[in-house]
C-alpha cells in the first residue's frame, strides 16, 4: 500500500498552512495517516484494506472535498510527530483533542462522542465501580493515547498504581492479547475497540464510563492549516446534520 | 536550549531507569546465551554425529531468522501453545537463545582453531577426551574466543532495544513512552542515542580491559 | 638381546590401515626393559602410525599388543589408563599453549594421577630440574626456544612415571644447535634405565645409545640388529642404502 | 480443514509482505552500499578531515541501535522530505548499514596492494580513475565475503523498519494475528518466510562469491 | 654522447625528501633520445626515488625537469599526461589482479588513452605479441608465471605509447631462469630505439646495452660513463669497489 512515495508532496512546511486546503484540491489527493489496529475504527481486512468506521468516515469526507484519500498506517505514537514534520495531511485514528496534543497540531471538531471501557480476563475476580478501582492492578495501554495519560496522571502520579505496573504497548490488540493470556489484569482503552477486542479474545468488560475519557474523536490536521480545519468543520457538521455518520457508525456497528 | 534544558529534566529520571532494565536484559541474555552456547559450541565439534546436526539446525533457525520475529513468536505465539512467559522472561529467553546461536559458532571456531597436536598430547598422557576437552582444549578456546565474544556483547547491547515492542520499559521503552508524552521524538531519540554511546563504549573499554588480563603470549594477539 | 626377562613390550602381527591406505602389513616386534630400540625408515613407512599404535591413540585394525604381560589390545582395556603408562613425546611438542612449563608439567599430575596441587608442582619442579629448565618454569610455551620446549614436553611425559618412552622425531623440528640439549636429555633417560622406542634419523645418537635399530619400509620391519650389525654389514640391500643416505645427510648438508 | 484453511489465509497475506520486505533489504543494501564505499574511501583515500567525518560516522552509528537510528532517522527525513515510510525506513536501515559497510571496504581497500594504486597512476590515470577501474573492482571482491554476512544481516534487521508502518512481513503477521487471534501461526510463517528467505541469500552470495573470487 | 639533437629528458639539481630522510641531494642527469642509461647505486642511494620523481609519483621537493623541452616541474603541469609519455616498469610487476592479461594492457588505452574496446584490443595484442604473449592473453596474473608477469606489465606500458620508459629492477624478483625473457624483450625495444632508464644490476645487460652507466650514491651522482670506462677504469675508487662487489655477485652466487 504504502510502497510508492507520494507522487507530489502532500503538504510543505506546516508553517505556511493557510494554503494547505489549496495544496491538498491542487494535488488531488489527502493524505491520512492512521494506526489500524483499532477495530471497529480502523483495521485491515483480509485483503489489505483498510476497513472501518474512521476508514469509512474519512472517505465519505474525500468525496465531498473532491479528492482522493490515501491511507498510510503506522503506530499511534508515530502520528502526531508524522503530521507535525509535514508527512501528513490529516490524522483520522479514534483521537481525541487534548491539551497537549492540540499545542502540537489543531483539531477539527468532534465527529463522535465516545467512552472508555476497563476490561479484564473472563476469570477475573476483580468489580470496579469507579475507573479509580483499578488502583494497585497491572494495567495496559496504548502508548500515546489519553487512556496512558489518564492512568499515569491518575493512578501512577498519586502512588496508587506503582509505575512498574502500567505497560504501554505498541498497539491495542497486543495489550488485550496480554490480559487473555493473564500477563496483566486491566486493559484501558476506547469502549467500542474495547468491545470488539473483548469478543475477539474472550474478555469481559469491568467498567463503562466518560470520566477517562476527554470528549469526543477528531481530525488532527497541521497547526494554523485555517482552512483546511474550516472546510473539515464544515463537512463534519453538514455530516452530523444529514445523517450520513450515523449511518456510517451503524454500518460499522457503532452505537 | 532553555526547552531543551527543561525536557531533559523531565526525562532523564525514565531514561535512567530504561538504562537499569536494558543493561540487566543484556547481561542476563548474555549469560543465558553462554550457557547455551558453550555446551552447544563443544557439541558441534567434539559430539556425535546426529547431536552435531540437531545443533546445526538450532544455530540455522536462529541465526536465519530476526531476533524481532524469534521475540513475537516467543511472547505472542508461545500462549497459544500453552506457554505463557513474561515479559522479562521472554526477553531473556529470545535473545539468549539467539545470543546462544551466534556464541555457540565463535567458538566452534575458536576450538577447531585450537589445534590437533593439544588434543592429542592430552590424550597421550592419558586424558579422556572429555577431560583434555575441559582442561586442554577449553581454556585455550575460550580465550581465543573473547575478541568475538565482546562483539557479541556489544551487539547484545543494541539488540535489547527491541524489546519494547513486548512493552519492556528498556532505555528504547521509554524513549517511546516520553516521546508520545512530550511530542519531541527527535531530541529524545538523539538523548537516548548518546545513552547507547556510552554504554557500548563503556561495555568496549571494559571488555578489552578483560581482553588484556587475559592475555597469554603467543596464544592471543597482543591487544588490537 | 636377552630373553630371560619378561620383554616389556610385545608386538604381534599388527595392522593398520586409514581408509585404502594400507599402513602397517604385519609388524612384530619385542622390547626388553631397558632396551632403547631406534626406529628408521623413508618418509610414509609407517614409523609414527606404529608409535600410535603402540600407546593406543589409534588402535591397530588386528593384531595384538602386550604391554608388561597385561594385552592391552583386548577388549575392555581403558586406553587412557594404558597412556599413563607410556610416555611419548611428539615431533612438534604439542605444548599446551595455555600454561606455563610448570602448568604443562602439573596438569596431569592433577587432573590425571589426581595428585594434590602442592605434590603436583614439587614433582613438576623435579621433573622440570631433571630436564633443566627450572628457570623457564614460568614461561608460556610462545616464550620458549624449540629446544626448551621439547624438554619441557619430555618432562611433562616423565611426570606420569611413564614405564616407557616413545619419542616420535623429538628432534627433526629443531635447529641443529637446539638439537644437542634434547639429544642429551634423552641420554640421560637412557643411562637411568628407561626404556625407550626413538624414531629418529640421528645417527650419532643411534650409534651411541641404541639397544637395537629396526629398520621399517612399506609397513613392515624389513631388518633389524645392534647398531654396529645395522650400520657396518647389513644384510638387506635397502637397509644399507638407506641408513647410507642419512648417514651422509647427517655429516653433509643441514 | 479450519487450520488448514487458516494456514493458507495466512500464508498467502504474509505472503504479500515478502517482496516489500525484499525491497527494504535492496533499497537498504543499495544505500549501505553507496555510503559505505563512500565513507571507506574517505577513510582511506581522503584528506584529514573527511577521515575524522567517515571515522565519526562509522564509531557512532555503529554504537546506536539500528531501531533508534531509524526512529531518528525517520522523523529527520520527514522534516525536509516527504516519504513514504517504505523509503524513509528504507533510507535509515541504509544509513546504518553504510557504516557496517564502510568498515567492511576500508578493510577492502586497505587490502589491496599499494603498488596498484601506483602501476595505475604511472600509466596515466588520475586518482580518481586508478580508485574507480583498478582499486575499487579489486576491493569489491575482496569485501563480498563479509558484504555478504552483511546483506544477510540487513535482510534480518529489515523487520525492524516495521515500527514505522512498513508492511514487511513482519508487519503483515501482525495484522494477521490481530485478526484471527493466532499469533503463533502468524509468526511461525512469517519465521518460515525469513528462514526460506535467508538460506536462499545466502545461496546466491556464495555462489557470486566463488565465481568472482580474486586470485592474489 | 651526442649533444647536437634536443636532450629528451634534463634533470637539473634535483632534491627530494621523505620527512627527515634526504634522500636525493642534488642530481642533475641529462639523456639524448634512444639512449640506454643503466642507472646503478647501493640499496638506499636514492635510485628508485630519482625515477619516481621523473614521472611526478613523487615530485621533487627543488630541482627541474625537462621532458621534450617542457618544463614538467613547472606548476600547472598535470602530472597525469605527464605520465602517459613515460612507461614505467616496477620490480614486483604490480599487475591489476583483477584483469587478464589483456585486460592489463587494455584498461589504459580505454581508459586513458580513451580509445574504443576494439581498438584498445587491436593495440593490446599486438603489445602482447611483441613481449611474445599472445597465447597468455586471457591468463589472470595469479595464473602466470613471474617472468610472464613482468612482460606482460611491460607491454602494458609500452601500450601508452610512451616516449621513454623506466625501469626500476625489473627482473630482481624473479628466478633466474625467468630473468632471461625480460631482459630479452628490453632488449629488442632498446633496439627498437625506445630511449630507457634501467635500474639494474645484471651487468651482463649493462655491458650490451647500456651507452652510459650511472653510479649514484647517498642521493648523488658519483660518475657516469660508457659501460667499458666504467667497468674497467673507472675515477672513483667507490664506483671501482660497487661494481667489483655486483660483478662478483653475478658471476658467483645465484
Ligand atoms: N590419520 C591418517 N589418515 C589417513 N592417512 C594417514 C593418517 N596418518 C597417517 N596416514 C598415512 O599413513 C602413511 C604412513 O604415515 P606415518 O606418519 O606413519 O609415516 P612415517 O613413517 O612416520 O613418515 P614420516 O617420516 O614422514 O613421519 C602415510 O602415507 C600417511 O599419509
Ligand atoms: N615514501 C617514502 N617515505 C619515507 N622514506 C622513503 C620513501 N621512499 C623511499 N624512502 C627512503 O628513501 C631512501 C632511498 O630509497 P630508494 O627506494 O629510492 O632507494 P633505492 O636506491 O631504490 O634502494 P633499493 O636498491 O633498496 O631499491 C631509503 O632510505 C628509503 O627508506
Ligand atoms: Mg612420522
Ligand atoms: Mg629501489
């Protein structure tokens, strides 16, 4: 998929982002980056597509902006970095704005609200009412995500998690390839991944809850690319007005 | 320099740490591997026939394939098998079997370069093969050895940095960690690129001090 | 040549063979204690394969050996306990590179006669004097002349209390001038009684140590005698063309 | 039948994964070789202080992890050009391999009598010229043996462009086993895959090796 | 020694050293075209130094030299064209092993001398062919003999076309029988009337080819004259002593 170099150059110094709307109609094409490892958002099917509800999304977005989109996958972490130094046009990878990352790129408006989900193996013994029960149990996340960041801020920096009990792994499916296989007792992560996951390894699902999670999922574009974040929010908003997301959550069976 | 100053305050606590768990995957691994291949080294040469192939084929698999795939088939594969191996475990039993492989060949070639002649005066003054291999052949193999042997260990020392990718917070785990967290992958990577300098530089100095303590005229080179 | 005693040694009939190449077609040979048999004949006549031979390092296809009565060719005989028992000491001196003189002289003391470290250098020091080379104790091997290094080879070899000696060319790899103090070592092992097989193209120590020389060719003893009988009216045409050649190779050229 | 049938799924998706990751290995190597010969002919034939900068390169490259140069490597590229992560991985994997390889050539060079060098000046050729059609076809064999051992080492290390989204085969067995829940399938072909992969390079080098062996 | 036509090479008080060494103090050296210098000297007198510095390998440090009345030394002379008007001929034959012998004679003329790969050929074979190696052709050097090898280097230099050719001992590394056919094609290409400076000391060759000898010592010329006044009545009792030393050496040892 990603053998080829980009024919044109997808975006030059992000410094100079009032032009990148013109830049991304005059190459024809957005280039997204992604971390496809987050079914329902985003994976890769069988055949080496890229499949699910961002995919979806960002497509039906493409169309309205008339051009093409290419998909480049690499790891979470990697993303904001990769749109930072110009490599990417957009981010579409279940991100939600944070304080921190929004020094470092802007953000368009929330296309989904979403939630966190603690999960753990089917054998566990563990209740949690409350994400703060997760105190003083190994815990995995996805490095790079507000889920790490929750944890480190509210679990580690207050004693109640010792740090050598957080991991941070790569991608999601290893983590929740971890707790089937007991290496560690708590994945934390968004709810509907979280959920697909869990079936897929034979977890349950502890906690369902809002207060990990920072509001809702956005388009990451380069900072001061004004018209691109623009055009985005305009689509984004005319997408939530007719319709066409819901349909797009529910033909990936989001809720 | 003011943000740079202020961002390697904040991470050199995570990056010390990283060094603490790199350098105790590396001797562990290191020490593991010689355990594998000393025995595995000797039975190359001096074992029966069917044992020599068996050992050929563990030293092939392992020396043919790379080390991140022998790591995911140990941490990810294994469980299916019934097998599951901690993090650390895994570590060390990925990258001591692989060290093993490649230690178990220098010395193979470190004893075949030892010389007949010592095997057979041990034999003529009445030592069993397996005596004159441990205190004949052995002794002089080992030390012949140790210039390959350090390379091994320095190269040991760069290869640990692949075990974050089965969440091991190593000098690279945390590298990774931090630089999702601070947004600046790129003076992170150059700090922890230094750190590696040192280390191997250190682990240089060290060994060839070793090398020189060692040293029996006429037997080993005299230094290099 | 007495047959009252017991002979030491006693070779019958034997055969050796590497592969399609026939080496030894039939050897027999006697040694009485005390005796020094030198041993001659062309490059390839199967002088070092009979040595080997001889302590077991390559057993003889067929054939028998006794050694002090005992046929160590039976089955069931340890081949390394026959070893202790006969010294040998080989063209290269195949010193152990990794320990000093001392260290090659003690090693089998310790780890073969089990002896303890104290007993082990004391005999090693006594061997190394008998040899002199007490003031090379402590050198590596890579530190000694040829000539020293064979001495130190010859006392690592008298320190298993050996009954006999084989000595395979001690002296072909040295320098002319080195090669009179191992000549002269060997000497001495022969006025103190040891009994000795020496393959050897040194002439003037034949002629004055030797018990006995055998002559050997296409794997076989083609001739044997004192060396007065050997040297001044053999009776094969071959032996005296041979022993001619090096007779005037040791006076001529080197 | 199942496991059958999973084993081919998988088999043929990995599958796909083995010519980018032979791409990697020959972009890699390619780079590697440029700046390998390079840096060793800097180091040889250089003055001074391109000596120090190819000396200094090949010390400190070596001293890093071939993952971290690649991280490195992989933001820096990005911040002047846009590439793929397929070339800018490629790219870095070359980087580190030229300073393996530019140990490898300065032993080359160096061993190359110095009576070449000057035969070739006294009919005539300039420096460059006596480097280019004596020096370095003489070295270039000198150096296949352990230019060989490196090409089969940048075949392994090219798993590693993995962490910044190449889709090798490693990358590849890692979609799978994200999808069916078999890891140890996945990996055990994706081992296979590199195992095949390594044998037969390893083949071909040494084949090259005998044909082009260098009489001295 | 004729001085009327123009002097193809003038050395005028030349110095050259290496660090500390001086090794050449002031020579001054003037050869007519198709003369036969043999230049002799003991080991260490600056002889292949001097030849060196005639071909700009190593340029004098002070000094000038004239080729064909252009001055050479002067700056801005590229030394590489310099290089193609004077063959040069080194003791150990320095053949690019990587080439046929062919392919030896071949790379200057399509590299250097830029010609095409046929003509290169053409040219090539017939060089082969005049140091009588035509069916040595697709040989590598590691497959030919050291006599072969020097003819073929030979032919390599005489392929650039030059103007005058150096020689630096050209047979002192190889057996005395290959001796023979190197100093055979020198000496139908001094026949030939090539002009040539010859490091030698197989007088034999002196005598018959040279029409001067040059006697260097300590980076000077100490005498020169025809090969008969300096063989035999020679002014300096150093030159009378050197050449009795390499005429007794020639017709003694080897
Ligand atoms: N291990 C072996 N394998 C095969 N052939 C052997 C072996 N050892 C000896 N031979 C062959 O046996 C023949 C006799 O060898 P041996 O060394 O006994 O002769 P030798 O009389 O000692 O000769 P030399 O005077 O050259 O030492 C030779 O042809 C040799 O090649
Ligand atoms: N590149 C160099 N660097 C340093 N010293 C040199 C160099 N080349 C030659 N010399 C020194 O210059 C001196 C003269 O050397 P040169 O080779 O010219 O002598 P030669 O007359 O050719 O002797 P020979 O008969 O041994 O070839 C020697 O002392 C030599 O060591
Ligand atoms: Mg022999
Ligand atoms: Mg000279």
């Amino acid at each position: 998929t990603a053998v080829q170099p980009a024919a044109q150059q997808p975006g030059a110094a992000p410094a100079e982002g009032s032009g990148k709307l013109a830049q991304i109609k005059a190459a024809g094409k957005i280039v997204v980056g992604t971390s496809a490892d987050y079914p329902p958002y985003e994976s890769i099917d069988a055949d080496g597509n890229f499949v699910g509800f961002d995919m979806d999304l960002i497509r039906a977005i493409g169309e309205r902006l008339g051009v093409e989109v290419e998909i480049q996958d690499m790891p979470f972490d990697s993303l904001i970095a990769a749109l930072q130094e110009g490599k990417l046009d957009a981010v579409i990878a279940a991100m939600q704005a944070t304080a921190e990352r929004e020094e470092k790129v802007d953000f368009t408006i929330p296309y989904r609200m979403t939630k966190d989900a603690f999960a753990a193996a089917q054998n566990s013994t563990l209740v949690m009412e409350k994400p703060e029960d997760a105190a003083g149990h190994s815990i995995g996340v996805q490095t790079g995500t507000v889920q790490e960041r929750w944890v480190q801020e509210n679990l580690v920096a207050t004693g109640l998690t010792p740090a050598d009990k957080v991991f941070s792994y790569e991608r999601a499916d290893q983590a929740a390839l971890d707790v089937a296989n007991g290496r560690i007792e708590l994945l934390l992560m968004d709810a509907e991944p979280a959920m697909e996951l869990a079936k897929q390894t034979g977890l349950k699902i502890l906690l369902i809850t809002e207060s990990t999670a920072e509001g809702g999922k956005s388009i990451a574009i380069p900072k001061g690319a004004s018209d691109l974040k623009a055009e985005l929010d305009r689509i984004i908003q005319e997408m939530l007005e007719d319709g066409t997301i819901q349909r797009i959550q529910e033909a990936n069976g989001l809720p | 320099m003011e943000a740079f100053v202020q961002l390697l305050n904040n991470v050199l606590p995570s990056l010390l740490q990283g060094v603490g768990v790199t350098l105790q995957i590396a001797a562990v691994s290191l020490l593991l591997g010689m355990a594998i291949g000393l025995p595995v080294g000797v039975g190359r040469v001096y074992g029966p026939r069917w044992l020599q192939r068996a050992l050929a084929a563990y030293i092939t698999l392992f020396q043919g394939t790379p080390l991140l795939i022998q790591l995911f088939l140990v941490y990810y594969g294994l469980p299916d098998l019934g097998l599951t191996l901690g993090r650390m475990e895994a570590a060390f039993l990925t990258l001591g079997l692989n060290s093993g492989a490649y230690q178990a060949e220098y010395l193979r070639g470190a004893l075949q370069s030892v010389g007949e002649g010592q095997m057979t005066a041990a034999r003529a003054i009445g030592m069993s093969k397996w005596l004159a291999v441990r205190s004949i052949i052995l002794p002089q193999a080992l030390r012949l050895v140790l210039p390959a042997w350090s390379n091994e260990a320095i190269a040991m020392l760069k290869y640990t940095a692949v075990v974050f990718l089965i969440a091991v917070p190593d000098l690279m785990g945390q590298a990774k960690i931090l630089s999702s967290r601070y947004f600046a992958p790129i003076p992170i990577y150059m700090i922890v690129a230094v750190f590696y300098i040192v280390l191997v530089g250190a682990t240089y100095l060290l060994l060839r001090q070793l090398e020189r303590k060692l040293h029996i005229p006429g037997l080993t080179g005299e230094t290099h | 040549m007495s047959t009252a005693t017991a002979p030491i040694l006693r070779i019958e009939n034997i055969h050796k063979s590497f592969g399609e190449t026939r080496v030894l077609t039939g050897i027999s040979l006697t040694v009485q204690p005390q005796e020094v048999v030198v041993l001659v004949g062309p490059s390839g006549s199967g002088k070092s394969t009979l040595l080997r031979c001889i302590n077991l390092l390559s057993p003889p296809d067929s054939g028998r050996i006794w050694l002090e009565e005992q046929e160590i060719t039976a089955p069931g005989v340890n081949p390394d306990k026959v070893r202790q028992r006969i010294g040998m000491v080989f063209q290269d001196f195949n010193l152990f590179n990794h320990l000093t003189a001392l260290g090659n002289v003690m090693i089998g003391l310790t780890k073969v006669r089990k002896m303890s470290k104290k007993e082990a250098h004391d005999l090693a020091m006594f061997e190394l004097e008998r040899v002199g080379l007490v003031d090379r104790a402590h050198h590596y091997p890579a530190q000694l002349s040829g000539g020293q290094k064979q001495r130190v080879a010859i006392a690592r070899a008298l320190g298993m209390d050996p009954h006999m000696m084989l000595f395979d060319e001690p002296t072909s790899a040295l320098d002319p001038e080195l090669t009179g103090e191992v000549l002269e070592v060997m000497q001495q092992l022969a006025r103190e009684g040891m009994t000795m097989i020496v393959v050897s193209h040194e002439m003037g120590f034949a002629r004055q140590v030797a018990s006995r020389v055998v002559f050997m060719e296409g794997g076989v003893v083609v001739e044997e005698g004192t060396p007065t009988q050997m040297f001044e009216q053999p009776v094969h045409e071959r032996t005296r063309v041979f022993l001619r050649k090096i007779a005037d190779m040791d006076s001529g050229g080197r | 039948m199942d496991f059958v049938q999973n084993l081919v799924t998988t088999f043929n998706f990995i599958l796909q994964g083995v010519w980018v990751t032979i791409g990697v290995t020959l972009v890699a190597l390619s780079v590697g070789l440029v700046f390998g010969v390079a840096m060793a002919m800097a180091r040889v034939y250089g003055n001074s202080f391109l000596q120090a900068v190819a000396a200094v390169y090949s010390v400190i490259v070596r001293a890093v992890p071939v993952v971290v140069i690649i991280f490195i490597l992989f933001f820096v590229i990005a911040r002047f050009v846009n590439l793929s992560p397929f070339w800018a991985g490629s790219l870095a994997l070359g980087f580190a391999s030229g300073a393996y390889q530019s140990e490898i050539f300065r032993g080359a060079f160096q061993a190359v009598p110095p009576g070449q060098m000057i035969a070739a000046r006294a009919i005539g050729m300039s420096k460059l010229q006596a480097i280019q059609s004596i020096i370095l076809p003489q070295a270039v064999r000198l150096a296949l043996p352990a230019w060989g051992n490196e090409a089969t080492l940048v075949l392994k290390d090219s798993t590693l462009v993995f962490v910044v989204g190449v889709p090798e085969i490693l990358r590849r067995a890692q979609q799978v086993s994200a999808r069916t829940l078999e890891p140890f399938m996945a990996f055990s072909v994706a081992m296979l895959l590199y195992l095949i992969l390594t044998l037969v390079t390893t083949q071909v080098l040494q084949w090259f090796e005998r044909r082009y062996r260098l009489q001295m």
